[in-house]
C-alpha cells in the first residue's frame, strides 16, 4: 500500500514509518525538514501540515497524522485536524490520526472523560483538548473515511516491542497490572494492523499492552 506519513520525524511517527517499511509497504514521509529523515529509500514531501492540499494526500492509500503540537498548544491540533479534513474530503485516500488518551471515557455512561479526572495534569490540558475536538470535528465530517487511534495513559517512547496489544473503543484500558499502557512499538503494530486489516472505519479505537 502508499502510506503518507505526517510527522514521520516524530516520536510516534518514526516508528509507525519502522513498522510500515517492515511490512513491505511504499512509505513516504511528509515532514517539515527533510533531512530528519534518515533512510534513503524513503520517499519525502517537505511541507508543513498546514499547507497540505488534496493534490498532495489524493496519491495514498492512506495518510497517517501523527503531527505533534508543541506541549500546551491546543489549537494546533484542531488546525491541523481541519487542514487535512480539508485536503481528504472527497478522495479515496484513509486518514490515521494518533490521537490522545485524555478523550477517552472513564465511566460506562460516558460522561467522564481521563481529561476530566482530578489528576489529570494541568500542563498536559490543552494537548488533550485540542485532540479531543480533532476528534469531535471527524465525527461531523461526511465523505471522508477516518480512524482515530487513542493510546494508554501511559504513552512509553521507550518501551519494548512485545508485539502484543488489546484494543478497545472510547473507554480507558487497563493491562494485567492494572495500568493503562502501552509502547510506542506496540502502538505503531496496532496502527499497521488497522491499515492493512480495517476494522474501525469512522471510528475511534484504543490499544493496551504490558509493560516489560
């Protein structure tokens, strides 16, 4: 498959573009500043999410957002959002958007949201939110095909690949020790399994694992 990767320089994005290649797909990175990228047999479109067009996203099969705002900015991620809505409506390219935990529901009724929580930590906020209303604004999009992938809680950069992961849909996971978490490995397989196997078209999803 043509997979676009937005952000493929990222902590996210670096590893779902491992996985990608890994899998034999044709992968190309779409990133603000090219030479981040260092595997040479990766194709790369050097332009800034914000300045995305349906030209740009219309050749893949799939387009990846893994774009990550600076730490306290919310707007930046519902811009960002809206600017690739904008370039997808209407074409046959997917989009994956690495969302956040902090949108996913704690209680049964779904009227609890972790960001809502009381330990929920204040600089972390306005990150939450901002996917939150990515979220929100995909949900009242039509002609458009769309997933949502939210992480555990506890989202380990550092973690190990154990190849393994639950999946939910809107409500916080938990692994055999009682932790919402999962790798950044083990997050970018459950990406890949999505792309290649859908299961959750218009729709958001969750993924748990355990921690070695």
């Amino acid at each position: 498959m043509k997979i676009g990767i937005i952000g493929a320089s990222g902590k996210a994005g670096s590893l779902i573009l491992k996985e990608a290649i890994s899998r034999g797909h044709e992968v190309t990175a779409i990133v603000r500043d090219g030479s981040k990228i260092k595997d040479k047999d990766v194709a790369v479109i050097e332009k800034n999410i914000f300045d995305l067009t349906s030209d740009d996203v219309k050749p893949f099969d799939v387009v990846v957002n893994a774009f990550g705002a600076p730490l306290g900015e919310e707007q930046a991620h519902v811009d960002a959002g809206n600017t690739l809505i904008a370039a997808l409506k209407g074409t046959d390219t997917r989009a994956i958007i690495v969302g956040g935990a902090g949108s996913l529901y704690v209680d049964e009724n779904k009227t609890v949201k972790v960001m809502d929580t009381p330990d929920f930590p204040d600089f972390v906020l306005p990150t939450a939110k901002g996917q939150g209303r990515n979220l929100d604004e995909l949900q009242k999009t039509a002609d458009m095909k769309w997933t949502f992938v939210s992480p555990s809680a506890i989202f380990d950069a550092e973690g190990k690949r154990t190849g393994t992961y639950q999946s939910g849909k809107d409500h916080l996971l938990v692994n055999s020790k009682g932790e919402s978490y999962i790798s950044y490995a083990d997050f970018a397989i459950a990406v890949l399994d999505e792309i290649e196997n859908p299961q959750h078209i218009n729709e958001r999803f969750t993924v748990v694992g355990e921690a070695e």
